[in-house]
C-alpha cells in the first residue's frame, strides 16, 4: 500500500464510521422503539387473552368474581362486582351462582360461606389472611365476655369465622357507628378487634360504655396523624378521605374540630363510601388514606380529580396475593375451597345477617358491578 492509500484509509475511516454511525443510530432507535411497542402490545394482547379466559372460566363453572376494593387493578377490572366488604357480603347472601369466587382475604371468603352456605366458595389464595383478624381469637372473646356479663359483642367484619360465632353483631366500617347505635344506651358494648374504629365510633355516638379490643389493621396503622397533616398543608385545596381503621382518623377529627385540618374537607369514610363521595366531589386533588388498591376505583370514577395516597407504601400484601395466576388456576382447577363448621356457621350467621341488613341500601352505592 503506497502512502497515498494508507492516508486515504486512514482519512476515510473516520468518515465511514460517521456514516455508519448516523445511519445506524436511528435505526436502532427505530428499531428498539418498535421493540418497545411490540412488547406494550403483545402485553396488552396476553392481559386481553388472560381476562377473556377468566370470563370463559366464570361462566362454564357458573361462577360470580367478588373483588375487594384493594385487590389489583386487573382483578378488579375482571371481576364481576367490585365494592367494600359490606356491599360484597349482602351480594354474596343474594347471590344465585353455583360457585362465587371471592378476590379478597381469607375472612371475606368465610363470610361468604356463612351467608351462602349451599354454595361454593372458592379463594383464589387461601394463605390470604388479616392482620387485624389475627389480633383476637375466639377464647379472648370468651375471656372478655366473662369480664363483663350481659354486655353486648361487636364485631367487625375483619374476624375470624369462630369469632364472629361469639358476637351478637357484626359490622362494617360503613355501618359500625349506626350498628352500636342500634343497642340500647345503658347496655355495655365491647366492640372488637379494631381499636382505631372503635375510637372513631366512640367518638361518633358519644358512648362511654364501650369498651374497645387494641387491635390493628398494620396497613392501616401505618397512616399516621403528621403525614396526613404535612399533605393536607402542603395543598390547601384538597380534600381528604379517610378510612375509620387508619391510624390518623380519630385524630383526623379532633384536628378539623381544632382547625388543624380543614374541618369542611375532611371526611371519615368506609371504601364504599369513599367511592360514592368521588363520583361528586369538585376539589381538584383528593388526598386518600386508606390502602392503595382503592385509588383505581377512585381514579375510575372521576378521572378529571388528581387523587394521591397520604401513605403510598399503605399497601396489603394479602390482598395481593390474588394474582393473575392464581385467580386463573381457581377457576380451572376449582381451588381452593372455602369450608365453616356448620355449629359455627350458624351462630355466627345471625351476627353477620344483622350486619348485611343495618342501613336502607340493599344495593350499596360504592358499589361497581360488570
């Protein structure tokens, strides 16, 4: 090679490189970004092919899809009603299905069963427990009404079955405060197992004879009283939606009695309610204190609200344990079965059945149904 060519390589290589460079630079651009599209794509053609499975399973076994208001987006978005746990209880007592299948924590699938007893229940995951529900058993129900004779057990939703079999009524946190002000005012209450419910109901029918079991959803605790104060600063025009479990809503109330917290924009709500309210509310942002998986329902409802979580780490980890996977291997395969001692169902029943009929709406307006 003369010293002609080799300058001629040596000049040219740079230069063909460019070439190749800017050449080649878009179509890789090009390239990963149909890439990018042909995976968003065959993503939402598998979440296509997944929900249409589920429906084709629903219907050959007969079954209904109850989804709670914290499960995913796509269980809820699958499902046949999605709602609090007292909306899904008086649908699970009316329901004529063969099977229901309950998207939700392990008590939920039981009250089902009470209610619906020659039905079958299944649960996408039965290792899907509560926190809560852990927090009291049926022998402490036992201990406690020996301490106090003739008083009156309230019981919350979020119970075992052998627990709810002790009380006389249960409740939700949509109707706990109406539930106790049903008894008699000079009869003691002993109102279980949350302690910050029980707090705000105490609060709300101004009952001194009610006596609160210290339990606690470990979500719903974990909304604490400064975080919903620095949030609610920091926008002056939000409202604030906050469930009766949360750790901050008993104090949520003292603070607008006290001009903390805006007393005209600050509301204690069950999930159901929460739902009901979205659909009317006009503030531009809604700060919510409650479990995450609500803020799909929400969004849902008024799309044209910014809703914000006051916690977005308030999330249960056994409410997500219906998965995709698992609620599609329940239907196919029809696991895993939901069974409650017939003795303890029916005690219990008469606790739960005073529950499902508390309030005038037998179809609750939180409710989203298919």
């Amino acid at each position: 090679m003369t010293r002609t060519d080799a300058g001629a390589a040596a000049g040219a290589a740079p230069d063909a490189q460019a070439s190749t460079a800017a050449g080649a630079a878009p179509d890789a651009q090009a390239s990963t970004a149909a890439g990018e599209a042909g995976t968003a794509a065959g993503t939402e053609r598998a979440g296509r092919d997944w929900a249409a499975e589920v429906r084709r399973l629903a219907a050959q076994r007969d079954a209904v899809i109850l989804a709670h208001n914290y499960q995913a987006p796509e269980i809820q978005d699958v499902a046949d009603h999605v709602g609090d746990s007292l909306g899904l209880s008086r649908l699970a007592a009316a329901s004529t299905a063969s099977v229901i299948v309950f998207a939700g924590v392990y008590f939920m699938a039981e009250t089902a069963k009470i209610l619906a007893p020659e039905r079958t229940v299944l649960i996408p995951d039965s290792r899907a427990g509560c926190s809560l529900a852990d927090t009291i058993t049926a022998e402490q129900v036992r201990e406690w009404k020996a301490e106090h004779p003739g008083a009156a057990v309230v019981a919350y939703v979020n119970t075992s079955a052998e627990v709810k079999a002790e009380s006389d009524l249960c409740c939700t946190s949509a109707n706990a405060a109406q539930v106790v002000a049903s008894l008699p005012a000079d009869r003691e209450v002993l109102f279980l197992p949350d302690q910050f419910l029980g707090a705000y109901v105490q609060r709300v029918t101004g009952r001194a004879n009610l006596h609160v079991w210290l339990g606690e959803c470990h979500v719903h605790a974990g909304i604490s009283p400064a975080e919903l104060r620095r949030k609610a600063s920091a926008d002056t025009q939000a409202e604030l939606f906050i469930h009766p479990e949360c750790g901050c809503s008993t104090a949520a109330l003292w603070q607008a009695g006290e001009g903390d917290l805006p007393a005209g924009r600050t509301r204690v709500l069950s999930t159901g309610g929460m739902l009901a309210a979205a659909r009317t509310t006009t503030a531009p942002t809604v700060l919510v204190a409650t479990e995450t998986g609500m803020l799909h329902q929400l969004r849902r409802a008024n799309p044209a609200v910014r809703w914000e979580p006051v916690n977005p780490d308030a999330v249960c980890r056994y409410m997500k344990m219906t998965t995709p996977a698992a609620l599609l291997r329940c239907l196919r395969e029809g696991v895993e079965e939901v069974h409650v001692a017939p003795g303890v169902a029916d005690r219990a029943r008469r606790a739960v059945q005073a529950m499902i009929t508390a309030g005038s709406s037998p179809a609750p307006a939180g409710m989203r149904a298919r």
